[in-house]
C-alpha cells in the first residue's frame, strides 16, 4: 500500500514538472516570437519612415560629411594611422554596403525593408569616413609653422595685398596691412634661409606724407620692410577662437607692426598668367576703392566699397558694431542678398530691353537670355569682391538655379544646396567650422524648407488661382507678407549662431531688416550697378552720390535700432557641442518629412539652453598673466597687468556674458596680492617684484599661488602657476568644485596636441651647419 502510494505521488510529480517544462518552453517561444515580432514592427517602422523620405535622404549626405570633419577636428591629438586606417575601412564598407543593396533582390518586405536600411546606412557610413579623410588630409598638406625671429629684422618678399585698416576709435589714425609672401629676412643669423611658404602680414601706421608712397605700390612688386613679428597666437581664453588652428588652414605665417614703410626693390616681375590676373584683380579692387572713397568720404564711402568690391578695411568699430546690434550685420558682407540683388536687377533690366522689340520677342527666347546674362554679371560681381566663402556659395546656388530653370525644374531646391555644400566641403572641409559658412547655410536652409511650406498659401494670396489677373492691392499683400516671411525666417535661423558668435541677442533684428533690405533692394543696389557701369568712363560720381543717399538711410536706421532700449543684450558664449546641437536640430527641422521633423524642435532647445548648462569660470588668467579676471558679484572684475589690454577685456565680456569691471588692486601689498574667489577661497597673486617670503598668514585659505616673477613659492602646499606654465600651456581658466576646490584648465588642454600646436608645429627655416667633427 505504501509502495503504490509512493508510486502514485512520484508519477504525479514527473507529470507536474512536464507540464511545467511544457509551458516553460511555450512561454520562452511565445516570448522569443513577441520579440521577433515587435522587432519587425521596428524595422517596417522605420523602414518604411525612411522610404517616405524619398530623395530627399540624398540632402543628408553633406551632413554625414560634416559629421566626419567635425569628428577629425575634436579629436585631443592628432590621429595615428591606424585611425585613418580604420576610417577608410569605415568609408569602404559602406561602399560595399551600398554595392550589396544596389544588386540585392528584394522578393519580401522584410528583405525590401532591410535593403532601404542598407542603403542609408551605407551612406552614412561613407559619408562619414569620406568627411574625416578629407579633413585629415587637408591638415596635412598645410605648409609647416616657421620659426619667426624674436627680434625686430628686415624682410624681403612680394606684396601679396594693400589693406586699409581703420582706427578702433573715432579721430585715430587709419593704418595698412601689407601682406607680404615669400619673405626672406635680412640678418646674419638667418642667412641661407629658403623663403617662407605662407604669408606674413604686417601692420603700418603711416605718418605725415608716407601715404604717398602707400599709392605708388602694386602687388606683385618686391618690397623691403623692417618688422618685429610674432607667431599666431593661442586662444585668449581656453575654448575661445583658436587663433592657430585658422592661421594653419589659411596659410598665415605669423603678423607683426612694421618699424618703417614698405620699400619697393623694383619693378613688378612677369609672373604666371593665373599670378598676373590676380594681382590685377586686387590692383582693381583697390582702384575701385579709393574712386568710390574719393566720391564718397567717410564711412559712407567705406560701405559702399563693402558692397561693391568686398573692400571691408574701411569700415570703423563703430560702423561695424551699430549694424551689427542693429541685426544688419550680413548688409556689410557680399553674400546671397548681395548675389540675387544683383542678378535680378540685371535679369529684370534685359528682359525689359529685349521685349521692346518684337522680333526679338517672336525669334529670341528672352527670358533664357536674361537668365544667361544676369548669372554672368553675377560671375563678374563675385569675382570683383574677393571670391570669398558666402559669394561661392550663392554663386553655386544661382548657377543650379539658372540650369534648372533652363531646363524647365524647380529653380531652388534642397538638393541644390546639399550639392553645393558638398562640393565645398570636398574643396575645403575646414569650411565646415567658419562661422559665414554655417550662417549662411541656416539660412538657406531654413528660406527653402519655409518656401516650401507656404509656397501655396502665397499662390493664393497673391490672387493667382483663378484665370484673371490679381489685383494690384493682393500682388503688394503677397511681395509684402513674403519679405517679412524671408526675414524673420534668416533671422531666426542665424539668430542662434549670431549669440554663439558674437556673445549679443538683437531683439529688434526683423523690424531693421524689414526696413533695410527693401532699401537696399530698390535703392542702394541699382545705383551701384550703374556706377559700376560708368566708373571705367569716369562718369560714376553721380550714381555715387545717389548710392551714398541710401547708405546714409540705412545707417540712420542703424543707428536708431542700435540706440533703442534693449537692442543688444549679452549672452555667454555656446560650447562647441551647443553648436553642433543647434544645427544638427536645424536639419532636421528643415530636411525631415513627417512629423519626425519636430523632434528638431527639442535638440534645437536643448542647444539653445547649453550657455546655462555649462560650468563657468571663476577666474581667467591671460596674455601669460598680463590680464587676470575674477568673477564677483554677477561681473568679471579686471586686473591689468599693462596698458593697452582693452581688446581682451572686450573679449571676455563678449565670449562669458558678464559686465567687465576694474579690479584694481585688492588686499595688495608689496606685490602681493589675495584675491577671493567666493566660498573661503583665497588666490594668492605675487607680482615680478613680489615679496620672496611671507607669513603664515599669507597662506590661510589659499587654493592656488600665481608667480610672475622667478621667485620661490610662498605656499608650496597649494597649486602652483609660475611663468614657465604660462608660456608652455598658455590662458588659464580657474572653476570652482565642492568643498572649495578648484579645477584648472588651459589653452593646451583644450586645443590638444594637433599639428598646429606646440612646439611641434613649428618649424626653423635656417638650414645650421653641422656640429664640428671632434
């Protein structure tokens, strides 16, 4: 009885764990297929998102370029080969990727799903290697830094440029850049010298009759000048504009202040027919220059040679900062408005003449005629004003613009401008980090997503959905409400950049451009162009003058905006990531179909709330000590360590947000210095004739002990900067950390150990003899 009792529970336990195993393994296979399955939902989600985009996914490859080029640039030290290796290997399977999908049959919707996924991430994939290699090598094939004298010397080379430069001040003094290549210095020490492959740029105050002798140069003359130069400089701040990375790229050997005038050795020598066509390009620019100064003096005459030969050195400070807390900055600088004014004036005026006669109307097509003509003055007027960043890029935008409308497409489009930001990517891929290059691609971007959006609305608007023609009062409505739409949409989307740039918000931006692009448009523009036309007759003074009128308007209203309450107001400056946050939410607002788009909307707040996300400093230490900056009581207060730091000071009120105040000199004696940086803590300043010793007292509370002379520190207890790390390591910047720390950071920590940093980056271009043979 037992036994069958013991036999019985033992059958219903093996039955029991069955079942269990049994339904153990229908849920594992239950819950694998709930996964495959809602794996799949993901994929057909996103697949099929992506497929919706169409060709529009074509516009995100100058994004994955710049992804890659921005990824070379953040790196703290310049890439082993291993690394482009591995970049290239990146760049080849997405190729082989892309390869894959192009010759894959898909039979299924799973197997078409995944093909789309190949495809947009083999893209990526090469984009973004492409970009990084591209970066890498545009870095390498840069000309070595030279090794510049450290005394003053006497250089020969060839005038590359003559540039006016205007006093900081009203009333001072205009000076001259004369940019010099392939100079030679004349001095014992650096005889045998090869010349130097990048320019060198020196500046002259000229005194009373040596402008004289300024107007008798030509570029592409030998000249003679006696300098003391100096290297690029670092960053003035840590994370500031680095100074030497953009010397690096554009060929700069160093600047310096000229000790006499440029000296002419001789006659300009017969170079090569792409020299000689730019040295006359600039010796026509600078022509064009002084007539139009001579007609127009002033800063009057200073805009009108900023818009019609891309001659900016004219412009004073206070010209540049009234447009600039105006909004009105981007009417100082050839761009797309500049471009397009041009091209419509030109395209409006021979389609008018041509339709006057009516056989050319019957025989000729006149509106591609027109077409034609107006992109060939736009060559003209580009080449004219310095064939610079922002002219390229509208140039490349117009000339798809006239090919596509030629060829009966859409005259703008997305695709158009991600060709043309591609191609300037591959020619110069540091582009990507130049301030003119990202405002002028926002806006862009934002004009043609936002045409896009309300192209029918303004159809209907302006009257033109019925068969008779629209009345006079909806044409003005339309042409009105589409000017402000173009401004407040360029405005928006720079207006970012503007504040991560130039550290100010212009609230007042829309109702100034509202008011100066149509003046612009109607007024300023066509009487520089019939002065243009005129000056090689000498008629030119009249449009001139007319030219000057308008000029006058849109500084009044400049000025007017710039005084209103509330018409600059400081911002901090954006880290580097805000930046990149900002605009990659940009693209997506502007490039994504669907409701996808509006996830921009969180990046772009996101990037707009970094200034207050980001630790700032409690104290700078610039110029090697020269200027230290204390935060206390919501301002940067300033202490001087020589005349002449009033730059700096603008720089840092502009780069951190905060009013800039004297420090003078607090609880100093003797050199010696204790400066408090809030919470207990105590900075301990000791000047080059500082005490070499000092009471207990001197130490209590101190956090860190700045030397400037070579003396023995005081408190070898706490962190220590002396004259040897301000050489070495540059600007420091001090933060505060919990329980009253610090935490120091340099200019070198930031920028990292690049090519164009350290002392690596320079190079010495005498050749020494060998050391004797013992």
């Amino acid at each position: 009885m037992g036994r069958a009792i013991h036999f019985n529970v033992s059958s219903w336990a093996l039955s029991q764990a069955a079942a269990l195993v049994e339904w153990t393994g229908q849920g594992w296979m239950q819950e694998a297929a709930e996964r495959r399955m809602m794996g799949q939902a993901v994929l057909r989600m996103v697949a099929s998102g992506l497929a919706r985009q169409g060709s529009r996914l074509t516009c995100w490859l100058p994004v994955g370029v710049a992804l890659g080029i921005v990824g070379y640039f953040a790196l703290p030290a310049e890439p082993a080969w291993s690394t482009g290796l591995m970049m290239g290997g990146l760049a080849g399977m997405g190729l082989v990727l892309l390869a894959c999908c192009r010759w894959m049959v898909a039979g299924t919707e799973q197997a078409a799903h995944w093909q789309v996924l190949g495809h947009c991430l083999g893209s990526g994939l090469l984009a973004i290697g492409l970009g990084f290699l591209l970066a890498w090598g545009q870095a390498v094939r840069q000309s070595p830094m030279p090794l510049l004298p450290m005394e003053s010397v006497w250089l020969e080379g060839r005038l590359a440029a003559l540039e006016p430069v205007p006093g900081r001040h009203e009333g001072q003094k205009p000076s001259w850049h004369v940019v010099v290549e392939g100079a030679v210095f004349d001095s014992p020490w650096w005889n045998g010298m090869a010349p130097l492959q990048r320019r060198v740029t020196v500046t002259f105050l000229p005194r009373e009759g040596q402008e004289d002798g300024l107007m008798a140069l030509v570029t592409g003359q030998p000249v003679r000048i006696r300098a003391l130069l100096r290297s690029p400089p670092p960053p003035l701040w840590p994370g500031g504009h680095d100074g030497q990375r953009a010397a690096w790229f554009a060929g700069r050997a160093g600047a310096g202040l000229a000790l006499s005038p440029p000296l002419p050795l001789r006659a300009a020598p017969a170079g090569g027919v792409v020299g000689r066509l730019e040295d006359r390009l600039v010796h026509l620019r600078q022509t064009m220059a002084w007539m139009i100064g001579a007609a127009l003096p002033g800063q009057v005459g200073a805009v009108a040679s900023a818009v019609l030969c891309g001659e900016t050195g004219r412009l004073s400070a206070e010209t540049r900062q009234s447009y600039a807390a105006a909004g009105l900055a981007h009417l100082l600088a050839v761009a797309g408005l500049h471009l397009g004014l041009v091209m419509g004036l030109v395209f409006a005026t021979v389609r008018r003449c041509l339709s006057l006669s009516q056989r050319l109307s019957a025989y000729w097509p006149c509106r591609e005629v027109a077409m034609l003509v107006s992109f060939g003055a736009g060559v003209v007027y580009v080449v004219l004003t310095g064939l610079h960043v922002p002219g390229l890029r509208a140039l490349g935008m117009a000339g798809l613009a006239v090919l596509a409308l030629l060829l009966g497409r859409r005259a703008v489009s997305m695709r158009g401008l991600a060709l043309v930001c591609l191609v300037l990517e591959v020619m110069s891929p540091v582009l990507v980090l130049d301030v003119s290059f990202q405002m002028s691609f926002a806006a862009v971007m934002a004009l043609i997503a936002g045409h896009e959006s309300w192209r029918n609305w303004l159809f209907r608007l302006g009257g033109h959905h019925g068969q008779q023609a629209p009345a006079l009062w909806r044409r003005g409505a339309a042409l009105l409400v589409a000017l402000v739409l173009t401004s407040l949409l360029a405005g928006l989307a720079t207006l970012p950049l503007s504040m991560a740039y130039f550290g100010a918000f212009q609230p007042w931006f829309v109702m100034a451009n509202l008011l100066a692009v149509p003046l612009m448009g109607v007024w300023v523009m066509p009487a520089g162009i019939v002065a243009l036309l005129l000056m090689p007759f000498g008629l030119s003074s009249g449009p001139l003058h007319v030219m000057g009128w308008g000029i006058k308007g849109i500084g009044w209203l400049a000025g007017c905006v710039a005084a209103a309450p509330l018409a600059s107001l400081p911002v901090p400056s954006f880290p580097a990531w805000g930046v990149g946050l900002y605009l990659l939410g940009l693209t997506v607002m502007c490039l994504w179909r669907g409701w996808g788009r509006f996830a921009g909307v969180g990046v772009m707040a996101v990037a707009l709330s970094a200034p207050w996300l980001v630790d700032r400093p409690v104290m700078l230490l610039v110029e090697q000590g020269a200027v230290l900056a204390v935060r206390q009581e919501g301002a940067m207060k300033v202490m001087e360590g020589r005349p002449g730091s009033g730059l700096v000071r603008q720089e840092m009120q502009r780069a951190l947000g905060w009013n800039v105040r004297g420090l003078g000199q607090p609880d100093c004696a003797a050199g010696l210095c204790h400066l408090r940086l809030g919470n207990d803590r105590l900075v301990l300043w000791r000047g080059v004739a500082g005490p070499e010793r000092g009471g207990e007292a001197s130490c209590r509370d101190v956090v860190l002990e700045i030397r400037m002379g070579g003396q023995h520190p005081l408190c070898p207890s706490v962190r220590q900067l002396g004259p040897a790390d301000l050489r070495r390591e540059g600007s420091w910047a001090v933060y505060g950390t919990g329980a009253g720390g610090i935490r120091l950071v340099s200019d070198r920590m930031v920028q990292g150990d690049r090519l164009w940093t350290g002392e690596g980056a320079f190079q010495n271009v005498v050749p020494l003899p060998p050391a004797p043979a013992e």
